[in-house]
C-alpha cells in the first residue's frame, strides 16, 4: 500500500481523520434538531420565570448569608 493513493480513500473506519478532523455531520440530524415547539418552549420560560418570580424574595433574603460565607477568610 502506497503512502499517496491511500490519502485517495476514505474508511468508516478511519480513527485518525476522527480524531483529528473530527466526524461529519449527519444531515438528517440536522433536520430533526430543526424541528422545535416554540408553543411548548414558551410555556417553559413562563413557568420558569414564575418560579423565579415566587423564590425571588427568599433568594434576596438568603444573599447576605451566602455572601457572607464565601468571603470568610
């Protein structure tokens, strides 16, 4: 086997194009990951920022204490 016609051919297998270069996408992949409920996704953030919204006070609270524990030297 020569050192240039093999450069010519691409394996499965080959570890060290893997490695180096990393792998190809896969254009399928790309497609489904495309595919996002925003509907779903906004309710989400609602429900997040709820939360935030009901632990806020308890959180401003508690950010004396921590502060004081983490500059303990």
């Amino acid at each position: 086997m020569d050192i240039f016609t093999r450069n010519n051919r691409s394996t499965q297998d080959d570890h060290f194009s893997d490695l180096m270069f990393g792998r190809k996408a896969e254009p399928e992949l790309q497609k489904e990951e495309s595919k996002v409920d925003y509907m779903q996704l906004m309710v989400s953030v609602e429900t997040l920022m709820g939360l935030y919204d009901q632990y806020k006070p308890t959180i401003q609270k508690m950010n004396p204490l921590i502060t004081k524990f983490l500059n303990k030297d």
